[in-house]
C-alpha cells in the first residue's frame, strides 16, 4: 500500500480517536437521541471531528463514555441501532 493511500484512514483514525477522548472527557457532548427502545436509553450523538458523516453513538458511564457504534451517517441508523443486537 502507498503512503499516499494510507494518509486518509490515519487522519479518520485520528480524528475519531481525539473525537472519543473528548466525549470521554465531557460525557453530556452530543445530541440525546430519542428512542422508544429502553435498550437505547441515554444514547447520545457527536459527529467525527472533520469527518461530518461519521457519527459515535455513546452513552455517558461513570468514568467516561460507552461506545454503542461509529455509522456512516448515510446508512439506514434507525434499522441498525434498533437490530438485534446492536447493542
């Protein structure tokens, strides 16, 4: 693999990795999201710094944040999160 083609999923990484710390550090971070589904209580959205698309799922923890999913803001969100599961 060429450098070049290895700069775009290193910048992703990093970006979603500083996006997590910064949500572990200020768990209330995000928009609630509503959901009839008690299993999807507290679940809280923050799009990836500089990837607007990409979306974290989390719910705040005692000392930090819960990852739920990363999705692509694109795909079916209600299907996925309410799947079998998911969660």
């Amino acid at each position: 693999m060429q450098a070049a083609s290895l700069e775009a999923p290193q910048r992703f990484y990093d970006a979603a990795a500083a996006t997590f710390e910064k949500l572990a550090r200020m768990p209330g971070l995000g928009e609630r999201r509503e959901s009839l589904n008690p299993r999807l209580a507290g679940l809280r959205v923050r799009r990836i710094e500089g990837f607007p698309n990409h979306l974290i799922f989390c719910r705040p923890v005692e000392d930090g944040i819960e990852v739920v999913r990363v999705l692509h803001g694109a795909g079916d969100i209600d299907r996925v999160l309410e799947s079998e599961g998911a969660i």
